[in-house]
C-alpha cells in the first residue's frame, strides 16, 4: 500500500494529513458531497484518487451486531492525555465543522498524537441497525503514520458542556474558521471507555483504509438546541453504511 497514510509521522505533518482527511481544502481534488451528483455513491467517480470509495475491502462505516462482537484476547485500553489547548483551528471546511487540535493518547503500549476531532449527522456508525443524533470522529495518529480513530455517540438529552464552550462561535460559511483556547478534550468522552473495534477506512473521500476504529460503547448528551445548531450548517453529512466482509468487530476497553 503506497498510502502517505503509512510514512512515518515525520515525513507526513499533521496538516498533510489535515488535508488528505479534508479534500475540500485542497483546491485541486473534487468536492464531495452527501447529496446529488457528488453524494456518497458517486465519490468514485469524481477522481481516481477515490477509488477505493467502491473498491476498498474494508471501508467505514460499519453497522455494529454487537451479537456477532468478540472479546479482544488481549485487553488495550485507551488512554487519553487531553489537556486544555490554544490556538485550536475550529474550522467549516463545507462538509463538517473540524477541530484542529493536540493532545496524546496511549492504546495499550503505543503513542498517538491527536490531529483533529469533527462531527457526524446523524451518527455514521450504527449499534443493532440504529443510528445516533451524531458522533464525533477524534483522530490520531501513531509514530507509524497509521490513523486510531475514537468514535463517540450523541444522544439528545442536556446540555452538553463541552460544545458549550464553542458551540455559538460555530463559522457559518465553508472556509470559516477561528482560533480558539478549549477546555481538555476529556470532557467529550464518557465515563466508560469501553469500546467496539475494527479496521476500517477514512468515511470521506479518498476513503483510504488502514484506519482502526474504536466506538465507544456508551453515548453522550447533547441538547436539541446543540444539534440543530449543527444542522442548520450541516444538515446531513454522514456516509452510508459499509459492508463488513471478513472483518470481526472486537469489543475491549
Ligand atoms: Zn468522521
């Protein structure tokens, strides 16, 4: 696989890999889009870069059987190091509202740096069939180039604290962003960190694999308010579900 996903961090900046999660931002690879001639089941048709948007053998999203789950032989739990940060890049990139952000995480004895945290609506995986309000995608990546992705559920109930922090600054036009100071990254997760893992793909073009996932099991709140704040911006930008193939979704934590 000759994916820049797989150099090693040193060759491959975080912004590198900013844009090649946001190919909006690269004036030179096709927008996508959620519907009409650029919705998900044309994104192989508007470059052949995003080809593995319908050839990928282990494409993201997935619909999670948590009947068909197995217990990890061995136990990695996560462990996030989320400080309060500054100068945060919260950016509209047209599809999504992104969170250029820092902070570690310790999956059993590996690093991974965190690049950047974006939102989901509805949620784009789903547990038994059914999908949440939303989800955030925290992305990280190892010394090894390789993407750790924590997936977090909302579900409609308070307030949450955590977006209130920034939620009324949200940029309005695609290309918006400001700068932010944030409170940890912690306050985002819940308080278990049990979670459902399998290797899947990056969920926007050029869907490129190698990416593992870990969805934590239990949800967090977020108001009506809060996520029609969101959707106002975004109304729907989640990607259809995946088919799974060979893959077994393990559960650790
Ligand atoms: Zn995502």
């Amino acid at each position: 696989m000759t994916s820049p996903l797989i150099k090693p961090l040193s060759l491959l900046r975080a912004s590198a890999v900013a844009l090649l999660l946001l190919p909006s931002l690269a004036a030179a690879k096709p927008q996508y889009g959620y519907k009409g001639d650029v919705a998900p089941e044309k994104w192989g048709e508007l470059s052949p870069k995003y080809a593995a948007c319908v050839d990928g053998a282990e494409q993201a999203p997935l619909n999670i059987v948590t009947s068909a789950t197995v217990k990890k032989s061995e136990s990695k739990p996560l462990k996030p190091e989320y400080g309060p940060t500054s100068g945060d890049l919260v950016v509209n990139t047209g599809t999504t509202i992104q969170v250029n952000s820092s902070g570690n995480l310790k999956i059993g004895n590996s690093n991974y740096k965190l690049l950047q945290y974006h939102f989901h609506t509805p949620s784009e995986e789903a547990i038994n069939g059914v999908h949440y309000d939303m989800n955030v995608h925290i992305v990280h990546q190892g010394a090894d180039g390789k993407l750790a992705v924590i997936g977090v559920n909302f579900k409609k109930g308070a307030a949450n604290a955590f977006l209130g922090s920034f939620w009324d600054k949200l940029p309005t036009t695609k290309g918006g962003k400001l700068e932010l100071n944030l409170p940890s990254l912690s306050g985002l997760l819940p308080d278990s960190l049990s979670y459902f893992t399998y290797p899947g793909s990056l969920t926007t073009p050029p869907c490129t694999e190698g990416v593992q996932f870990y969805i934590l099991k239990q949800p967090i709140s977020i108001s009506t308010e809060q996520l029609e704040a969101f959707r106002r911006l975004h109304p729907m930008n989640a990607r259809p579900l995946q088919p799974i193939r060979e893959r077994v979704i393990k559960t650790g934590g």
